[in-house]
C-alpha cells in the first residue's frame, strides 16, 4: 500500500445498522475502501479474498477468537496481522474496549495513520449506543403510556371519575410515594386483575 | 474496594466452582459482593481482565500464561490462586469421521493410541484420494484443546500444521459447523460435545483424560499487580470457590448445581446435559451409548482446585513444541509462577507442605519432567519447535 492510497477496511459485524453508521463515517472521512462481512462461516476466507490492511470487528462477535488465530498461524495468512494497540497505548485499548470495538492491524501500517481511524470508530460505537439506548427509552415511554391509559381507564369506571380525576390521582399518589407514574399505573392494573 | 467485583465468564461447565460461588451464597458469605459477567469470546476476556474492566476472570490457563509471557497480545501478568477445572474436554467427530476411524481401528476404541493411529491412516488414504485435509475445530490459539489434539494425533505421526486443518470456532458455533461439514471434528469443553451427540451430529471419539490423566483447564485468573493490591479478596475468592467446588462434588448436590448453571443468564442449557458433564456418564453416540470416566471433569476432588506450577510448565512445554514460543528459563519462571498454590494455600491457613504434584499422565513420550522441558521435547517426532 502507498502512503497516499486509502487503506482497506473491513468491518466484521452482525448488524447492519451500525456497520451502516460506521461505513458511512469512513466514508465522510475520506477512507473509500470499506467493505462489510456478515456472514460469520466463512469469515477466514472472505477476509483472505478481500486482503484488508485494517479489520474492525465488534467486540461482542464471538469470531474475535477466529481473528487472533489468523496472527497466531501466520503461515496461513499473506501477512501477519497484529492488534493494533501496542503496550504504550493502554487508553487507546480502554476507550476502544469500552466502547465495544476491536481493531485489528496488518504490520507495518503506520500508527499515525491507524489513530483517526480509531478514534473515529469509538465516537461511531458510541453514538451507536446511545441510539440505542434512545430507542429503548422511546420503546419503554410508550409502553408507560399505554399503562397509564389503562389504569386511567380502571380509575374511571371503579370510582367514578373523569379523565382528569383520574390522572390526577395517579400523579399525586405517584408523587407521595416517590415512585414513577408508570409504576402506580401498573399496580393498579395488578391489583385489578387479581380482584377480578 | 469500592462497588461489586466484576468477574467475567463463558459460558461452560467448568465455570461451575465460580457460577456456584456467587449464586449460591458462597461469595455473599465471605463477605463479597459479585456481578459476573458473561462474554462470548476469550479474546474478550483476557482484554477486559487486561485493562481492568474485569477484577477476575474464569480463564483458559494457557491464556493467562500467554498473557503472562506476552504472546499475541500486550503483556500482562496474570495470577492464578485457585485452578477452576481439570480435564472436562473432549474430542467429537462427525459420523462420517468415526466411521472412518472405526473401520481402520486396531485395538481399542478408547486407546488414544489406537484412535490416531487410525486417523493417520484415513489421512493417508484422503490425500491418495486428493480428497480436502480433515478439520479440526478448537477453542482459541493458547487453548488445552488445541494442545491436545495436538498431543493426540501427532502420536501416531500425523502433523497437525501439515496433515489436517486445525481452525479456531467459538464453542457457541462448534455444532452447527460439524453439522454443516465446515469442519470434521472438534475438541472443546462441556457442554457442547454433548449437544453435538443429542443433535446426532457427532460421535464422543474421546473424553480428554484419556489422553492426559490429569490437564489444568481452567483458572480463576487475577491481575498480578491487583493481587498484590488485594490480598483479602484474593483469599475470599479462593475460600468462596474451593466451598463451590465441595458443594458441587457431593453428589447430592449434583442436581441443584446444574439447575444454578442451566440458569439462561449462567449457561443457558438444559439442567439435564450439564449434569452429565458433572458426574462423568455421557452419551458418547446418537444411538445411545453411554460411557462413564472418574476423571471425566474435576472440580475440586483430588485436590483439583489447587493451581499446580508443573500443570503450567507442561502447557509452556505444548507452547514451545508448537512454535508459539521460544523455550527459555526464565519463559519457564514466568509461566510456572501464574499459577499461585501459595495464594491458595494462604487463603486457607494451609502450609502447603508435603504437597506433591499429581503427574500429568500423558499416554505418549517420557513422564513429564518441568526441569528438562528440552530433554523432554526431544522425544516427539512431530514438532515446529523453532530451530
């Protein structure tokens, strides 16, 4: 590879949506050569084929064991691999480790080189997760709400009250018991069920 | 210490002493509080417990060695104070494979032996045929399975770099790759070798102790420098695991045991499988054959729990014959002092004295000798020891 051509990039991972977010962050970046492997059986050999400089991988695909293998057996590869984090780089590894991305070097790439790419794939990694996590947020909102409604509704029709009244009374006693609306709502619905 | 110990783990049976430990109050009642962690590969492991993300880690030995050493990896001593399993492999082959092996066999079925010889003989006759090199599947680089199905087949002359194709398989994808014919034969830990027969996908060619009476398989692995910060957890862990271990090794616990690691959050197998493991009676063929072995898993009889310095040397002396490392003394040391009986014995007010090593038992070469690793290695024709 020369020193101004693009490295190869392959990234390893099962899901498509951050391999999307990560290819697309490459891209931006300027490293045109990015390719994704999803299928797992025949990994060795589709990384062989594609002859990459740089391999990101999850940290959460068991197939990480697989790629040590590939730096161990060095007779079997074109060119020996090695991690990318050296001794001298342990908060480079922990901030890779923590976010969840591995990153595994063809010798002799230089470092210089190697460090935008990584950091790069961290705040990827990381902003994956937190979509997630908003996702998640999202999902358990909307459950909440459909709880609320419910036992609104069981409010309504055991004592009598409006729509208002009801939500009221779920919020005050929400509030005097320290506990979240969603929560009240579900015992309600609990302990309607059992009276049932 | 501030917050829980973090302690990662994956899930297989000899997980047991550690798994047991937390869920059964064993910890709790040293005074520890404990998250374990699953993980799904050794790779994984070894980096969290590296960088500190893990305070203690359920570990193949030959990794914490490697660790220690810094091979494949950034180095890291790594302490071991308690030995979390002996033996507990086994190799399974695919149906067409045992076949094979079964119609070339002389002698006994279950004579390590006799088994390679007769593998030599069907990779002979494959490669008269131009028929693809048999595949072998293992755990890891620096894993027991990948120097025991070494030790086995290179008995009868078969080179494993040259004759067959050893590739690594997360254990999770072992089955559906014997299945699928991505690879022929496996050698990994419990449970899986028996989902492979359930599944009738796979034969039990050999429990692993009949290869090597006694293997260290795998460690409660530490930090060094986190050890020596920590000494009164080190010797909580080590109590709350050998209690582990003798909870688990009376058979009346038996079922309860594998019910704690049939949990889905623990190993997520059936109760029944796991307990197979744990009292050595496996069905070893789809039809139903059942063999049973006294050495099959170790958790904490016979003194299986305390970390062995010559179990170490003997995996140092797989390492160097394999070409993974250069044999030198103080590469010797290093990978004797990873695992730590004074930790062990510390832990439990024992002296430590009078306590002899159990052999390695090997059914091939010379008795193993921890102070001629070189003279030792001399006696194997197949080796990639570099020059």
């Amino acid at each position: 590879m020369s020193a101004d051509q693009s490295p190869k990039i392959v990234i390893v991972d099962e899901s498509p949506v951050r391999a999307a977010i990560l290819e697309e962050g490459l891209r931006e970046a300027g490293f045109t050569e990015v390719v994704h492997i999803r299928e797992m059986q025949s990994l060795l050999a589709r990384i062989y084929a594609v002859d990459p400089d740089i391999i990101l991988i999850d940290l959460e695909n068991p197939s990480r064991d697989v790629l040590e293998a590939m730096f161990q057996v060095s007779r079997a590869v074109k060119r020996p691999i090695a991690m990318f984090v050296d001794q001298s780089d342990s908060a480079s590894i922990q901030a890779s480790v923590e976010a969840g991305v591995s990153a595994y070097i063809v010798d002799g790439l230089k470092k210089e080189r190697i460090k935008p790419i990584l950091d790069l794939c961290v705040s990827r990694f990381n902003a994956f997760a937190k979509l997630q996590e908003e996702l998640e947020r999202t999902k358990s909102q909307l459950e909440d709400r459909k709880i609320i409604e419910k036992a609104k509704g069981i409010l309504m029709k055991v004592k009598g009250l409006t729509e208002d009244e009801a939500y009221v009374l779920l919020r005050s006693t929400a509030m005097r018991e320290k506990k979240k609306i969603g929560e009240i709502a579900q015992s309600i619905i609990t302990a309607s069920e059992m009276l049932k | 210490m501030t917050g829980p110990l973090r302690i990662g783990f994956i899930p297989l049976v000899d997980a047991a002493a550690l798994i047991v430990a937390v869920d059964k109050g064993f910890a709790a009642a040293e005074g520890l509080e404990v998250e374990l962690v699953r993980e799904v590969s050794w790779s994984n492991v070894r980096d969290k417990l590296n960088i500190g993300l893990f305070d203690a880690a359920h570990l193949l030995a030959p990794v914490a060695i490697a660790s220690s050493l810094g091979l494949g990896h950034v180095k890291v001593p790594i302490a071991a104070p308690f030995n979390l399993g002996i033996n507990g492999n086994a190799i399974t082959v695919s149906p067409a494979l045992h076949a094979a092996l079964m119609e070339e066999i002389d002698g006994d079925r279950f004579d390590p032996l006799a088994t390679a010889r007769a593998l030599a003989k069907v990779v002979a006759s494959r490669r008269k045929l131009g028929a693809e090199p048999l595949t072998f599947g293992m755990t890891f680089p620096f894993s027991t399975h990948n120097y025991q199905l070494r030790f086995w087949m290179a008995a009868a002359g078969v080179d494993p770099d040259e004759d067959v194709r050893l590739v690594v398989l997360p254990p999770p994808y072992m089955v559906d790759s014997l299945r699928s014919g991505h690879v022929d034969a496996f050698c990994v830990g419990a449970p899986w070798n028996s989902i492979a027969v359930d599944l009738g996908v796979g034969h039990i060619l050999h429990f692993v102790s009949d290869i090597l009476a006694r293997a260290a398989e795998k460690v409660l692995a530490v930090r060094q420098v986190w050890a020596d910060k920590n000494p009164d957890v080190v010797a909580a862990l080590v109590r709350a695991a050998v209690k582990a271990a003798e909870f688990i090794e009376s058979p009346e616990n038996l079922s309860e045991a594998a019910q704690i690691l049939a949990q889905p959050e623990r190993l997520g197998v059936d109760a029944e499988v796991i307990q197979r493991s744990l009292t050595g009676r496996l069905k070893i063929s789809p039809e139903g054959t059942v063999r049973e072995s006294g050495r099959y898993l170790l958790v904490g009889r016979e003194g299986a729990g305390r970390p062995d310095p010559v179990q170490a040397a003997w995996l140092c002396a797989q390492m160097v014959r394999w070409g993974q490392t250069a044999l030198s003394t103080e590469a010797l040391k290093t990978a004797m002092a990873v695992f730590r009986p004074d930790l062990y014995d510390a832990a439990l007010g024992h002296s430590g004295e009078g306590q002899a090593s159990a052999p390695v038992g090997a059914f091939a070469g010379p008795a193993f000798d921890p102070q001629d690793i070189a003279g030792y290695l001399t006696s194997f024709a197949v080796s990639r020891r570099a020059p």
